[in-house]
C-alpha cells in the first residue's frame, strides 16, 4: 500500500464522518463538504492504485 492510497482512503472516511455530522446538525454545506471530500479520497486512491498496479507490473 503506498502513500496516495493511505491518503485517500483517510480523507475518503473523515468525509464520511463530515457527512453524517453535517445530516446530524442539519448543515447542507457540511454534508456537501463531506461529499466532496469523499471523492477526492476515492479518486486519490484510485491514483495509488494504478501506481501499485505500475509498480507491481515493472518488478515482474
């Protein structure tokens, strides 16, 4: 596991608590600002995927 995919999925799960503490206090913007935060974690450990993907396939 590399750096971009330990990132990614932190920030993918602090946008996923984000979310829900948005919907608990009724915050739109919150819940928004998880949502996006989400997805910039899943897109940043799909980067480190396709690194590990790399990296595997030029070792062989």
């Amino acid at each position: 596991m590399n750096k971009d995919q330990v990132k990614g999925t932190l920030k993918d799960a602090a946008g996923k608590v984000q979310e829900q503490a948005g919907k608990l206090t009724g915050s739109t913007e919150q819940q928004l600002k998880g949502l996006n935060k989400q997805v910039q974690g899943q897109a940043q450990k799909a980067v480190g995927d396709v690194k590990e993907v790399f990296k595997d396939a030029t070792h062989k």
